[in-house]
C-alpha cells in the first residue's frame, strides 16, 4: 500500500502464494498491490489447469508453459493496441487535411 506518513512514502511489503510457494514483494501503491494479487491468482488458475491437463510434467515446466501462454498473449494485445494507435493517428492526420482543405473554401 502507498502510504504517506510524515510527508514520506512508505512501501506495502506483501506476501502473495504461487504455486503452493510463497513470495515475499513490495508494492508501490494499492494498484500494484491489486495487480499482484490478481496476477497471482491469474498464475494459480493457469497452473492448476495445467496440472490437470499435463499430469507428470514438472513445475518449471509447468510455469515455464504458463509464462509462455502469457507472454504470448501480452504481445499479441501490444501489437493489437499498436494498431489501434496507428488508426487513431491516421484519422486525425486525416480529420486535419480535411479541415485543412475545407478552411481554403
């Protein structure tokens, strides 16, 4: 948690359970508490799917597929938000040429 006390900013250490380990972090703010705390539940879900779905296999492999699938699907959102930019940058280059060119009239 992001806390001010006597006009200092104090960290939040947090403890947060993957994978039956737990890890021990510090967030910066309530949002990246949340975030952390999301995300881990997020990792748990995958890792329990995966168990299910690949008996035998190890837990770095395990973690290893889900850092993967994971990955994977961040850049895909990064190049889908990438996209999503360029469009919005080419209307308003072309929203400007149209006021350009209607102003001239």
């Amino acid at each position: 948690m992001h806390l001010l006390f006597g006009g200092s900013v104090m960290d939040q250490k947090i403890s947060v359970k993957i994978a039956g380990r737990v890890f021990n972090l510090t967030a910066t703010s309530p949002d990246a508490e949340q975030l952390y705390r999301l995300a881990a539940e997020t990792v748990n879900k995958r890792f329990a799917a995966y168990t299910r779905n690949y008996p035998g296999k190890n837990v770095s492999d395990l973690m290893s597929m889900i850092a993967l699938n994971e990955t994977a699907l961040r850049l895909g959102l990064q190049k889908d938000i990438d996209q999503i930019h360029e469009a919005e940058n080419q209307l308003a280059r072309d929203l400007e040429n149209y006021l350009k060119d209607n102003g001239k009239q």
